[in-house]
C-alpha cells in the first residue's frame, strides 16, 4: 500500500459513531418505514407526531412528505409551517433549524457534516445548518454542513452552497452565487 503500514488505529477504520448511536438511527428507521414511509401523502400530522415521538421539536402545521429521510429526528427542530418535500434528505448530526414558512423542495440534500480531509486523522465535523423563515432550498438544491440560509433566502434548484446565504436573496450555480434580491413582501403588510 504504497510504503504506508495500515494498523488497526487507522482513522479509517474507527467508527464515527457509537453503538448506542447507531442502534438508535435503526430503531428510527424502522419505525419510519412501517409506519410513514408509505402512508398517504396528506398524513402530514402522522408523520410529525411519528417524528416528535423520536424527540424533533416541531411547530404546528409542517407539511413533512412519506419519502423524506431525516437521519436524526432528535436533532430536527422547525417552527410552524415548515416544509420537507417528497425526496429530501435531511442528514443532520450537527441539528437543523427550520424557520417558520421555510420550505425545502423536493429531492433537495440538506448536508450537516463532512471529514476534515487535511488531517490523517480524517476527522469527523458536524455542524449545524439554519434555515430561516421564509427561505426555500429548490429541488435538488444542495445545503452544506454549517450554512446559515437567512430570512426570506432562495436557493434556486440544483444549486449548491457552502456558504451563508444573505437576506432576502436569490443564488445559483455551482457553488452558488448570489443572483439577485428578492422582494421582501413582508415590508408590503
């Protein structure tokens, strides 16, 4: 393997998670599969109180789709009126926010952790993503570990960011730019 001696304290090696840990996610995702993963679309309340059970603290009115994966719900926090669209995958080790009215679109990857790939030690990093009322992650759109989406931000489909999203703003691409403001309707009420 190159001149490199591979032993069992390789960092590779070493689960990232504990046993109880792990055990718990499992216990999630049978429950999720048995008693949500195809329930009837229209089932939102089910599926919260499903999900509240495993400890998410979540408003009132969350529209919370059969086909969404949470990887921790314990972790999972949303005000009233959040939406995790048909496809989402929210992998959350480090906690996420959902603001009131925020919504995530369909097929779109919420991502709270990675590895630090300079360090031989391929250490885990987990970190908490926020995203603010009235922001909208598109479909397919792509939400990296530590961002903070702030208030009435979009990020439009496809689209992956790694960086903080400002106020009331549109961004795009790959990684994402910021494109252009958004109205703010709530100045108009």
């Amino acid at each position: 393997m190159l001149g490199h001696n591979l032993n069992d304290k390789d960092a590779y090696k070493r689960p990232v998670f504990s046993t109880s840990s792990k055990i718990r996610r499992f216990l999630w995702q049978i429950t999720w599969f048995i008693l949500c993963r195809y329930s009837p679309a229209p089932l939102h309340k089910w599926r919260c109180f499903i999900i509240s059970a495993f400890g998410a603290n979540l408003g009132k009115n969350n529209f919370i789709y059969p086909n969404c994966k949470i990887w921790a719900p314990w972790l999972l926090e949303t005000e009233d009126v959040a939406t995790i669209g048909p496809g989402v995958e929210i992998y959350n080790p480090g906690g996420v926010f959902l603001g009131h009215h925020s919504i995530i679109s369909q097929d779109a990857y919420i991502c709270g952790a990675t590895h630090d790939y300079n360090s031989k030690h391929f250490t885990y990093l987990s970190k908490k993503i926020i995203i603010a009322p009235y922001s909208w992650i598109c479909a397919r759109a792509i939400v990296l570990p530590g961002v903070i989406c702030n208030e009435g931000s979009v990020l439009a489909a496809a689209a992956i960011t790694s960086k903080d999203l400002e106020s009331w703003s549109v961004y795009g691409g790959n990684p994402a730019k910021r494109i252009k403001k958004r109205n703010n309707f709530l100045n108009d009420i």
